[in-house]
C-alpha cells in the first residue's frame, strides 16, 4: 500500500512539475520562437511574461531588439527615399 502511495504521489508531483516547467519556460520561449522578427515583420511585439527571470529579461531583450531595427530600417528608408529624390 505504501508503494502504491508513494507512486501516486511521484505521478502529482511530475505532472506540477510539468505544468510549471510549461508555462514559465516552453510557452514563453515557443513565443520568442515563432515571433515575427525572425521573419520580418517589425511591428510585431513580444509581450515580456510576468516574471523577472532569464526568460523574461530575454523577452525584454528581443523587444528592444525589434524596436531598435524598427528605427533603424525608417532610417535606412527615409535615406534611400532622399536618394532616390535627388537622383531622379
């Protein structure tokens, strides 16, 4: 019976494990993941989970990261647009 006990209490206590190890570590990273900048589109933005963790500092880092290429692509167009005027 002890056994019995002992393995029912092992199986609760993977599954919570489980159940935390998923929501603070492999939602948040599956979202950095399939994020948008990866794929070109600046205007998306990553929400930064609640938590002040590696992970959370890491989300924060790839919003500034798209923020900063945001500007400096309306640079790089604004540069060419003046370009382009100048050189008809």
């Amino acid at each position: 019976m002890f056994i019995f006990i002992t393995l029912i209490v092992l199986a609760i206590s993977i599954i919570a494990i489980y159940i935390v190890v998923d929501r603070t570590i492999s939602i948040p990273l599956t979202k950095l993941k399939d994020g948008a900048i990866a794929k070109g589109n600046l205007d998306f933005m990553i929400t930064s989970p609640s938590t002040i963790d590696e992970i959370g500092e890491l989300s924060s880092q790839f919003a500034k990261m798209g923020a900063g290429q945001r500007t400096h692509e309306k640079r790089q167009g604004a540069g060419n647009s003046k370009r382009t005027i100048k050189n008809p």
